[in-house]
C-alpha cells in the first residue's frame, strides 16, 4: 500500500511539472501582449508614427526610423519605463533627409551652440569641441554646469542630420574660487578697451573655462595682438594659477 501510494505521488508531481510548462509560457504570452500593449500606447505620439515594436520574454525590440536623433533616444525611454519590460533593443534609424557634409553639419552645429544659453549669464563659460563623421556627433569640451551641459546635447541631438551622438562633455567642479575666477576673468578680458568689441556678440566668442585655479581661453579673435592681449588681461587675475592661451586667429590655421 505504501509503495502505491508513493507511485500515484510520483505521477501527480509529475504531471503538475508537465503542467506547469504551459502554464509558465501561457503566463510569459500573457505578459509580453500586456507590455506589448503599454508600449505602444507610449509610443502613439507622431513623432513616433514611423516605429514599429514587438516584444519576447519581456525584451522590446524597436524598429522603424524618426526624423531626429532625440525621437529614437525618446521612444528607448518610454519603452524601458514600463512595467514588465527588462531590456531594449534600439535598431530605429535616424532620417538622412539632410544633404549637409559632415564639415557643413559641423558648422552648423558650431553656430547653434554658439549661441545656446545666451541670457543665462553661463555662455563665456562653455567650451565645446565638435567632431562629426558619417552623421555621429562627438561633442567634448567643458560645461559650466550639468543644465549647460544638457542644453548642449539637446540642441545636437533635435538638429536634423544628426544620426548619433556621443557625448565627452565634462562639467566643472563646482567651486566658489573658480566661480569667482570666472568672473574677474570675465571682467578683465572683455573689460579691456581693444577686447571690449567682443562683449558686444552675445555668442561671446572668447570663452573662459577655470577648473581649480586653472583658466583656459578658447574661441576666435580677429588678430594675433587680440589674443595676447586677452592672455595678459587674463594673467592679472588674482588667484589664477595658469592661463592657456588656445583661442584662434580668425584665418589662421589651427594650431
């Protein structure tokens, strides 16, 4: 009797394993239709129109195209704060509509940054560098803070052309003495009667960036007695520990 028993408790285990297969991929079907459907309600915005996306064991994979760069960065977000989801495979691409050259969209972009910021009182103090090959963006440098920093991304990644962007940026410790530094720097170059024609483009083409003391100049200057003047000027601040003087000619080739 006891070994019968032990028999039919062997096939009933057994049979709820063989059950408990289905069930399992019943479930995970189930799952995936529910994330399936979340998905696609947070991606119905327009500039989404063209993205398609399918979901397996809980990953999402989209597909499709969109007009800019911050579309294909948005729809990855939306679909990764669903519930459900664990992980997502971005293979959107981005619309190569634009007929710029990599040099063109890099001069294009160097204007619009140029003039990113302005009014908030920060622009002298970004340095951006611009690198762009087959459309991917690199952008380096030196940001005020993480809002300028986040501005300058912003406006790469919503410029049509634009396929990638890899950001280099680095921000500026946050300190009192370099902020200060910052500002008497400010004072001094644009101050200074022969670099006082600069103060007036609110691009600021003389940028300043100061980390620990250390003041870097960077932008363009009509001549070469521009740009010793504004390493000099710079130079009579206190607190400065070193001045590097990178700023061009305009017509000059970089150095």
């Amino acid at each position: 009797m006891k070994i019968k028993m032990m028999f039919l408790s062997t096939i009933f285990a057994l049979s709820l394993g063989l059950l408990a297969v289905p069930l399992s991929q019943a479930q995970d079907k189930n799952s995936d239709a529910q994330i399936q459907e979340e998905v696609t309600k947070a991606l119905s915005n327009k500039r989404f129109s063209e993205v398609q996306s399918s979901v397996k064991s809980g990953m999402v994979t989209l597909t499709g195209s969109v007009d800019v760069f911050s579309a294909k960065e948005d729809a990855d977000r939306r679909a990764r704060h669903q519930k459900g989801v664990t992980a997502v495979r971005n293979m959107i691409e981005v619309n190569s509509s634009s007929k710029l050259s990599d040099t063109e969209l890099r001069d294009k972009l160097a204007e619009k940054l140029s003039y990113d910021r302005v009014g908030y009182g920060t622009t002298a103090f970004n340095s951006f560098t611009i690198g762009v090959q087959d459309g991917v963006v690199t952008l380096g440098g030196v940001a005020y803070g993480p809002t300028d920093k986040d501005s300058a991304i912003s406006v790469v990644s919503n410029y049509p052309g634009v396929k990638d962007v890899i950001d280099n940026i680095e921000v500026a410790p946050t300190s009192p003495m370099d902020d200060r530094i910052r500002l008497d720097v400010a004072r001094a170059v644009y101050g200074f009667p022969t670099l006082n024609k600069y103060a007036i483009d609110p691009a600021k083409p003389i940028r300043i960036t100061v980390i620990s003391g250390n003041v870097t100049l960077t932008g363009v200057v009509n001549n070469q007695a521009d740009k010793d003047a504004a390493g000099l000027r710079a130079n009579t601040v206190g607190g400065v520990f070193k001045v590097t003087n990178a700023l061009q000619v305009a017509g000059q080739k970089k150095e």
